[in-house]
C-alpha cells in the first residue's frame, strides 16, 4: 500500500497585483524584496516582484498577507527526501 500524504488546501487572492491574501501557508521559506518563497500543501511557492512586503503571517492557521507590486509566481513541486526516494 502506498502512504498517501495529505495535502491541505491553500488559496490566493490578488488584489490589483499589490496586496495578496493567503491560506493554507506552511512556512515561509525566504523573504526579500524581490522574493516570496513559501511551502503550501502543494509544495513550493514562490512570489516575484518589487517592494515586496509580509504584512502578516499566522503559522498557526497559515494564513498570510503581504503587499508589493507582483510580477510573477511560480509553483515547484513538492520535494521528497532521498532516503524516501531510494526505499521506496
């Protein structure tokens, strides 16, 4: 039997391509002014811009906002660890 793992939901809201709400946000990963880098249920996430800002960030229930002009985000997937991978 295969062990599946549990992917907890996550959504995003834009607004203007300036302020951003999130749920379901893991950890934060990395933050700068050019890059968001987060962990959802569905792997990576990682928001591209200028100004770019956490305004609030609840660990406990994941939910985020942040501000700053976005350019761009992109998804990675999620990583397995090697050992995982080599008795699987």
């Amino acid at each position: 039997m295969e062990k599946t793992v549990e992917k907890k939901p996550h959504s995003i809201t834009l607004d203007n391509r300036s302020r951003a709400h999130l749920t379901g946000i893991t950890k934060v990963v990395a933050s700068s002014e050019r890059a968001l880098t987060l962990e959802t249920g569905a792997g990576g996430l990682t928001f591209y811009g200028s100004g770019l800002k956490i305004n609030k960030f609840d660990a406990d229930s994941g939910a985020m906002t942040f501000e700053g002009a976005v350019d761009k985000l992109e998804y990675s997937g999620v990583k397995i660890p090697l050992l995982k991978k080599l008795f699987k």
